[in-house]
C-alpha cells in the first residue's frame, strides 16, 4: 500500500508492481458492480493479485481520482479476471473522461486494444488494434469464447449485457462460453503509471 497525491489530496493506493511496469489498482468487482461516481471500499493490497483480482469486496476510487490519475493524456489501462484465461489492455483516447455511469465507463470508442495471457502484466502489449463497438474492445480474433470481453448494454447508464438492471456494470464473456455471455468474475482494473524504479 502507498500513498499517493491525487488532485492534491492523499490517497491511500494499491501499487501493483509487474516485472519493471507499475499500475495503480482503481477499481475491483465480483460479477456485477453497482455503479456510483464516489468511492467504494479501499483498495487492499489482498485484492490486487491477479488470479484473485477484486479479492472478496467491491472496491473503486472515486470518478474524480480516477480522472486526476488519467490526466490529459491517452491513458492505458489494464484488466484482469479470474475467469477468463487472458487479461485485457485499452489506451484511451486523450481527453477521454473516466465516468462510471456513462456507457463502457466513458472510455469506450476507438480505443487501441490487445490481450495477451493472464499474469503478463510485466510486457505490455503492442496496442495496435483498434477496435470499434461500444465497449466491445477486445472481441475481434476471440470471436464467441470465454476470452471474449466486452460491456454490454441493457438500457441507459447500464453496462451489463443480460443482467437487465439499470446502473450496474460487468464485462461479459462470449456466447459459446458456459452459461452463454456469463459475466466475468472478480474483475479489477489498473492504471499503468510508467516504469517503476529500480529496487
């Protein structure tokens, strides 16, 4: 755990170090997320591994911290799940908003996108597929399968294919995975903060 400045306030963050490549840990859910802009539990240092990702609670900084960590800047982002076999990176376009009531949390369009196996996070990948689609930023070359990820839609302000509550999110797997388009479970998402310095 550290703490860090964000928009001149300190925060107390978990740090996910990776080989040489540091992430900032800012969000986490079991299945489905019940969407609000303020903060959601802390982010302890049990629920940042990356085969366990959210640990057993929810947890999320707020709109405007993640937004004060995403700068002016395209912002490259990291996800990881203990269901799917692969973990997920998105850069943002610059300017983008964080906002975790908006479709695809306000990230979603024309992204740079890749995947590559899960505990990778020590090599970024080449973000050079751009991917179209609201919040279906990685489903091109992983068709239908459980690999898939993308955030689907079930009415305004909804980002959870199938689970028909308003306000909630989920990434969702494939409709070949078993059940179909079953929602990915503890997700948890970072921000790559650059190279970490040498021990």
């Amino acid at each position: 755990m550290h703490d860090v400045y964000i928009n001149g306030v300190a925060r107390r963050v978990y740090c996910l170090r990776c080989g040489n490549q540091a992430y900032i840990k800012v969000l986490g859910w079991q299945r489905i997320f019940s969407n609000r802009a303020a903060a959601v539990g802390s982010m302890s240092a049990s629920a940042a591994d990356t085969t366990q990702p959210s640990g057993a609670v929810d947890q999320k900084l707020s709109d405007a911290d993640i937004n004060g960590l995403m700068g002016s800047s395209a912002t490259t982002w990291f996800f990881a799940s203990s269901t799917a076999s692969n973990a997920v990176w998105i850069r943002t376009l610059t300017g983008r908003t964080f906002n975790m009531n908006a479709l695809s949390m306000g990230v979603y369009d024309n992204v740079d996108a890749a995947q590559t196996a899960k505990g990778r996070c020590d090599v970024i990948p080449s973000l050079t597929s751009r991917n179209g689609g609201v919040g279906d930023w990685v489903g091109r070359g992983h068709g239908e399968s459980c690999n898939r990820w993308f955030m689907g839609h079930c009415g305004e302000s909804c980002n959870c294919y199938g689970s028909g509550t308003s306000g909630t999110s989920c990434f969702s797997a494939g409709s070949t995975c078993s059940p179909p388009y079953t929602q990915l479970h503890s997700v948890a998402g970072y921000i790559y903060q650059g190279t970490a310095a040498a021990r």
